[in-house]
C-alpha cells in the first residue's frame, strides 16, 4: 500500500546527500516529488516510484486541513 506525503512532511531517506544530511521537506507532490535537503536546502525533483523506495522513514508529518 504507498504511503501518503503531503507538503511541508520531513522524510529520512536511506543513502544521505552528498553534505551529510539525510532529512528532506517534500516540496511538491503529485506524480514527480519536489523535496529540499535540510542540510544544505539543494532541491531535487523524483519521481514517485523511486521516492517511496528510497524513503527510510517520516520523521515528522504535517496535518493539513
């Protein structure tokens, strides 16, 4: 079953970015996920599938009403 993400979520992802950091917010979602590296705010865009395989966890959620 995929998870859901929603914007502003921060996600941990399995390998860590090239400056050490491994926390990522989602940006944008839809069928490509826009997420920006906490450690040094470098943007990426990914599609989905490779997204949901490469996240390790959801450290924290944002409830949007």
């Amino acid at each position: 079953m995929p998870q859901k993400f929603s914007l502003g979520d921060v996600v941990e992802l399995k390998k860590p970015h090239p400056c050490g950091s491994k926390q990522w917010e989602i940006t944008r979602t839809g069928m490509d996920i826009r997420i920006r590296c906490l450690g040094c705010s470098h943007q990426v865009l990914v599609p989905r599938p490779k997204f949901e395989k490469s996240v390790k966890k959801v450290v924290s959620h944002v409830d949007n009403v």
